[in-house]
C-alpha cells in the first residue's frame, strides 16, 4: 500500500470518529431530560410499566402521587421498598429538590409509599412508626407494644389479631412485614 493511500484510510478513519462523536453529544443533548440522574429509566415505555405497575398497586393514591412525583424521573426511582426512616430522608431530598405538593397530596403519598413501598419490623418499630406505617391510631399502637412485650409477632395473623388493627392493610403489607430485624440495607 502506497503511503498516500494510508494517509487517505487514516483521515477516513479520524473523520468518522470525529463525527460520530460529535452525533452521539447532540443526540445525548437532545434526549437529556432536565433534571434526572438516570437516563436509562426515564425512556418513555419503562416510564409507562412503571406507571402501570404503581397504579394497579392503589389507583386512587397513585393519581395523586403520580403527578407531584415523576415530574423529574420515572416512578422506576420510587418503587423499590424500604424502612419507613429511609422514606423520611427522601422526602426531604425530594423536597429540597423543589418537589411540590399540597398536604392532601402528601398524605397520600404517605400512604402509598407507607402501604406499598416500606419494609417494617413489628417486633422492633416504635409507636409512631407502627401508626405512621401501618396507619393504626396511637392506643392501638401502644397496645401493639405491650402485646409484643409479651409475646412477639410470628406472623401478618398475630398482628391482625390486635383490635383496630385493619386486616385489609396488614394483608397489602404482608411481604413487606418482617418479624426480626431486617438486615441493614436490605
Ligand atoms: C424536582 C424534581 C424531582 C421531583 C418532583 C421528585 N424527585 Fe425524586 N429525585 C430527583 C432527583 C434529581 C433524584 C436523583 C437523586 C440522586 O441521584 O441523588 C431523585 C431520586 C429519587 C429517589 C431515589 C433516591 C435514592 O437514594 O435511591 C427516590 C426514591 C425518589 N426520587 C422519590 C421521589 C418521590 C416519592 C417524589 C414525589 C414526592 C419525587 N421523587 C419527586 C428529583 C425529583
């Protein structure tokens, strides 16, 4: 091969890279939302499954959450469960990145990341936990407590069986329900 020829192949070759280079930053540009961490799950289609999936869970919070909370990123970023003290941190994140909401709007958020998304040990949480996650009043919270004390939880039936208690609730959180400290992180 003559020299000239390799000088041709190579500015060939250094061409296409520069402009496939310069394709992939416009394009990148162009499908950057404005503020999201994670590209990869904020595609449309992901965005609607995980929309989907959030709204067969409780239609009629997930209405009112829907709008306030993926605004920025896909609900694929909420619907992964997590300790009731690790919810808090987040809404404070959220709130610090200029989420707005009505209190109406935020109680139902509460409840659905509460009922839905949040991992929970009866054997362990306090009062205000216990009601704050599993939505019973502060007497039945206390009465938890002391029923606890003197035989801890096993299972979803020994904590429906405490009066005022809702049966209905306690079945949603079933898997959610753990009877011995969950590991951390988990
Ligand atoms: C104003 C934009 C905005 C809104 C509105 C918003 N978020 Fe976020 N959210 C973000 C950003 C930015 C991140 C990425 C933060 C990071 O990576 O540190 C994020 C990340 C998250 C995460 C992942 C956090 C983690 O550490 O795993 C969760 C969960 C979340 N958001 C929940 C919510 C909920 C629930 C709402 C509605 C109450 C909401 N977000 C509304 C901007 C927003």
């Amino acid at each position: 091969m003559s020299s000239q020829n390799r000088t041709t192949i190579a500015l060939g070759v250094a061409g296409f890279v520069l402009l496939a280079g310069l394709a992939t930053t416009i394009l990148m540009r162009h499908r950057e939302p404005v503020r999201t961490a994670n590209t990869a799950q904020t595609t449309t289609s992901f965005s609607k499954d995980y929309d989907a999936v959030a709204m067969k869970l409780d239609p009629e919070d997930y209405e009112v959450m829907e709008p306030v909370c993926t605004r920025c990123h896909s609900a694929g970023f909420i619907l992964h469960s997590r300790p009731w003290s690790n919810w808090q941190g987040v809404f404070q994140q959220m709130y610090g990145y200029g989420v707005q909401a009505t209190p109406e709007q935020w109680n139902h958020i509460y409840r659905f990341t509460a009922r839905y998304l949040t991992l929970i040990d009866v054997n362990d949480a306090d009062e205000d936990e216990l009601s704050a996650v599993l939505g019973v009043d502060e007497k039945t919270a206390i009465a938890m407590v002391q029923r606890r004390s003197d035989r801890r939880f096993q299972s979803a039936a020994d904590v429906e069986a405490v009066p005022g208690v809702n049966k209905a609730v306690i079945e949603a959180m079933k898997p959610r329900l753990t009877f011995d400290k969950f590991p951390e992180g988990e």
